[in-house]
C-alpha cells in the first residue's frame, strides 16, 4: 500500500529564556550595528543556559506540537531528532525525547545528523515511512533542534542562536502537504563548516560556506527541475513564498537571487538591472515577510528554515490554502534538498496554535556580561560528576532541564521553580 498525502501535520517552536540583543553585541565587539542588523539582517540572537540543551531543548518543542494540535503520544510510532548539536558519541537524543514524551515502545527512534541538514533529513525519512504504508496511521514526529556556538570574538559570533522545531508528518497533515515527485538532492564534499569530536565550538570557513551553499542550491534546482512534469511545479512565478536554510537572515536574500539565477541559466551582473528589480520584488514577496522569528532567535541550524516556514504558517489566511511553496535545505559538509509543497486545505484555521510570539516575549535581555559568563560557563557543563547544575542559577521557569554529569551518564529532571 503506497500513501499519496504526506506532511506537516503539527509544528511548535521552543527556545532558550534568554536573548542577546544584535546592537549590544556590536558594541562590546567594536563593531557598527548596521554590519549585524542591516549587514547580516539579525535584531537579536537567542543564548541558551548550561540547563539548556539539546535534549532539553527537543522536549520541550516536542511537547508543544503533540499538546497545541491535540495529538496522544500513542499516536507517534517514528521520533527523528535531526540535529548538528548532539550530545553523546552513541546514544541518540531521541531516546532522552522518547522518555520524557512517554512515546510507545514500538515507536522508532533515530537522531540523524548533517549539519543543518539534518532535521530536512528526518523529515524526508519520516515522509518516505508514512508513503510507503510502514507506519498504518501512525505519524511521526521530526524535531530539529540546535545550539549554534562559534564561540566569544569569533566572526560567527553574530551568527549564533538556539532552538528547536518540531514537526508532526501525517497522511492527514493539517498544514502542507509535500509534492512527493518534484524534488531535487546535491551531495559534495567540501570543508566549509564543520565541528571535530572534541570541539564544542564549530569551525567554518565563512564567506566559502556562503559559496557553498549557493552552488548547493543551484545543483539541488538543476536536479528538481530534471524530473518528469517539474515544468509546472518548479518556476518561481508559481510559487507562494520560497523557505530557504536561514543561518543569518541575509543568506536568504542571497539564496533566492541564486534560485532566480538557476531558473534564469546564468549569473546576474550590475548590467542586468531589469532583472535585478525583479528579484528583488520577488524577495519582498515571497521570501522577506517570514524572516520576523529568524531575525530575533537567529541561527538555529538545522531548524532555521522551518521557523521560516513556521512564521508563513502563523500568518496563513484562506486565500493561500492550495499554493505552493518551496522548501530548500542546506547542511554544512555539504548536502542539501530542495521540496515542493501545497499549503493544506484549513491551514489557515490554525494559526493561532503555531504563533510563539507570547513565549518569545517573556524572554530576558542579557546584557553582554552576562551572556560572556553563560559562554563559559556552558563549556564545563559537561564535565563528569561535576558540580550539579540548577536551573534557578539561569532564572528559568518550569521544564525539563539537563542538570549535569555523574558517573557519564547525562542528568534531567523537571524543574517546577
Ligand atoms: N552597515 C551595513 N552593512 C554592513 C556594514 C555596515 N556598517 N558592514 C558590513 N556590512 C555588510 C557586508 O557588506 C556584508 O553584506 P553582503 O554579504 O551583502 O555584502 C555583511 O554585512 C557581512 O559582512 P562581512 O561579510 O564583512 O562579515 P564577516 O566577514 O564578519 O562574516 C559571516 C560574515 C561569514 C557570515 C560570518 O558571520 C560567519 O562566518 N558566520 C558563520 C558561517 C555561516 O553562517 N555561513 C553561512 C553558510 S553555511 C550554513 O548555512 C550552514 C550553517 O548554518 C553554519
């Protein structure tokens, strides 16, 4: 039995209590703000506490999908946590989210990993499950979740943040329903970004990752567009919006005019204005009205793009529902994927559950003292029978938290306040 409908089905957004703002952190660096906000296109950035990580950070999205779209954990019979930012050598962050959702033993659990990919990897897993009947009505749920840490007075340090998306994929999906024939995969191996073993921060090559990406785009557009009927599917006049993996909001202004020029089959000079002025009205349109969330919680990695798409969600009125939309992923080493999908007949009535601009407001400003002492502090957080952390240190509120090390085994625990 094949399924013919594969989607989301439920999304949420969960991020750390504590924000940067863009301006401060030019200042204390000597920098001009108009560099980080116009220049890279970020108001602010979220930093997460020692208590607060990967797994912590999952549970909590997680936890918000299943409870705002009303979904019984016995319903979930595949957990994928796609992230860049795991927290064991072996042992999945799935498994700590499995636990704490209270999820059904026959419920598969992975973590996949691909830098920023990884989320868009579980997804497409997950999609491929429910296709092929595997799952007899049971969904799934992906959650991409991330620390983006370049580390104190490095140039990616604007380009850092943390959080994590997660996405209930269905055969009934209440939001998008992805195009399963029109689809385009790039592989290359280049070292543009990437994080060894015993590192905590990541290292990166900045202005060739940019460059990366960009090539990884094109040849993800070139092999969509090579598929039976992508005709009238792929070209951009019939899309709605374009999401794209937003590292720093600008990335996606510099995406969509590569996505133009792929659709165009050539480089754009300062010649082409016409053109130009196309592309540019064409951002306004489809892609700069949903960057709101990327720009105040910044990098999230491999769930960046899906804020993205979860800003267009939130403000999705009736006249959308049926358009289509693209979806471009992009992981870092490198890899990507570009999908097609049609917003879901309804979507629009369910707005409401997906907005997070109530939890984002409750959020404390840090100045740059502070966040430089969170820094630091986060980097012994895992030492082994260390000093147990405690979640009144970092004024955070009620949740599941990590607490420490002992005897190498990672500690959570609720936290009530
Ligand atoms: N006013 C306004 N704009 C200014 C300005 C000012 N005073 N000063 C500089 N700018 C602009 C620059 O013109 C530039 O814009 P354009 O690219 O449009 O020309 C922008 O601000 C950034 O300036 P620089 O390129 O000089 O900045 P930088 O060299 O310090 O580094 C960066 C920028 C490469 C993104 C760096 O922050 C970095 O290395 N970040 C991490 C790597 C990254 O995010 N790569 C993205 C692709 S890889 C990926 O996506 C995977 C992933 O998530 C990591």
């Amino acid at each position: 039995m094949t399924v013919r409908t594969v989607g989301i089905d439920a999304m949420a957004f969960h991020g750390p209590a504590h924000y940067l703002d863009m301006a401060d952190l030019a200042v204390a660096r000597g920098v001009d703000p108009a560099k980080y906000i116009e220049g890279l296109g970020q108001t602010a950035m979220a930093v997460p506490t020692p208590c607060e990580d990967t797994v912590s950070l999952a549970i909590a999205a997680g936890d918000k999908a299943l409870a705002r779209f009303e979904i019984d954990p016995s319903e979930i019979g595949m957990l994928a946590v796609g992230t860049e930012t795991g927290v064991d050598h072996s042992k999945p962050v799935a498994t700590y989210v499995h636990e704490h959702l209270g999820l059904a033993t026959n419920c598969r659990s992975v973590e996949t990993k691909h830098a920023c990919l990884g989320g868009s990897a579980g997804l497409t897993a997950a999609m491929d499950w429910i296709a092929t009947g595997r799952a007899r009505g049971r969904k799934a749920l992906v959650i991409a979740a991330d620390i983006a840490r370049y580390g104190l007075h490095t140039p990616g340090e604007p380009t850092q943040g943390a959080g994590a998306i997660a996405l209930v994929v269905s055969e009934s999906p209440r939001l998008l329903e992805y195009n399963p024939d029109i689809y385009g995969d790039y592989t290359r191996q280049v070292m543009d970004f990437w994080r060894p073993l015993y590192s905590r921060y990541a290292f990166t090559d900045g202005h060739y990752s940019i460059a990366c990406y960009l090539e990884a785009l094109a040849g993800a557009w070139a092999d969509a567009a090579s598929k039976p009927n992508a005709a009238r599917q792929v070209p951009i006049a019939g899309l709605d919006a374009c999401f794209y993996h937003v590292p720093f909001v600008k990335m996606a202004k510099k995406a969509h005019r590569r996505h133009w020029e792929a659709e165009f089959g050539r480089t754009l000079s300062m010649d082409d204005a016409a053109l130009l002025e196309q592309v540019a009205a064409s951002f306004a349109e489809r892609v700069s009205p949903w960057l709101e969330l990327n720009a105040t919680v910044g990098n999230i990695y491999t769930g960046s793009l899906f804020l993205a798409l979860m800003d267009y969600l939130r403000k999705v009125e009736e006249d959308r529902e049926g358009r289509t939309v693209s979806v471009f992923a992009y992981g870092s080493g490198c890899g990507a994927s570009l999908l097609f999908a049609r917003v879901a007949r309804g979507a629009a009535t369910h707005g409401h559950r997906l907005d997070p601009r109530q939890d984002l407001s409750l959020r404390r400003r840090l100045d740059v003292t502070e966040y430089e002492a969170i820094m630091r502090a986060s980097e012994s957080a895992d030492a082994n029978n260390g000093q147990a952390l405690d979640p009144s240190t970092w004024r955070l509120g009620a949740g599941v938290y990590y607490l420490g090390t002992q005897e190498h085994m990672r500690q959570y625990g609720q936290y009530d306040r």
